[in-house]
C-alpha cells in the first residue's frame, strides 16, 4: 500500500483532500494503535511493536504512514508524537467522548 499524499488519490478519495488522506492513513490497520501506545511518551521499535502486539513489517508500514503524515517522528529516544500527534490525539479523545455519549443515547433507544 502507498504512503497516502495530499493531493493524490487515497482509498475513498480521487481527489487526495486533507480528510480522506488522514482517514485513510487512520483506516489502516494498527494506525491508531500505535498512536495511542505513544500517548504517554517515546518508546523504541521493540518497545512498542510489543505494546501494539505486531509485527516487524507491519508495525514499519504503520510508522512510515505515520512519519509521512507528520504525526510520529523518531529520535534518540525512540518513536513518540510531534505537537501534530498530540493535536490529533486530542480530537481523537473528543471522538471518542461523542461516542461514548452516541453509544449511551443508543442503548437507551433499544
């Protein structure tokens, strides 16, 4: 699978907007994850191919996605969040309190 680029398609998207790119690139399998395995702090590739429960291969597709989106960046102190990763994790956080609200207004309907 290609590295999504704004502009280009994407998965969803001939058109390549900012959206559909970050969609996409959150759409992938394990994206999240390792997101939210760095919420805390750095940690090396070992690290945190343990804590996502992956592979090698897998892990290096997600991280170069990731470093592509400008989102996680890697350093002497192993892969961690940019100030973008730390913004994004904020709107996540806020997504998952809409469904968390959702999910109850659902259960209530039933």
């Amino acid at each position: 699978m290609n590295v999504p680029k704004l502009g280009r398609p994407v998965r969803g998207s001939s058109s390549g907007r900012p959206i559909m790119v970050v969609l996409d690139v959150l759409g992938r399998r394990g994206a999240l994850r390792v997101l939210w395995e760095l919420r805390d702090g750095p940690l090396t590739f070992r690290a945190l191919q343990e804590a996502c429960e992956t592979n090698p291969g897998s892990l290096n597709a997600r991280l170069k996605d990731l470093r592509e989106l400008g989102t996680v960046v890697h350093d002497d102190g192993g892969y961690r969040l940019t100030d973008s990763g730390h913004s994004l994790m904020k709107t996540l956080n806020s997504l998952q309190s809409w469904s968390e609200r959702w999910a109850s207004g659902a259960q209530s309907q039933s």
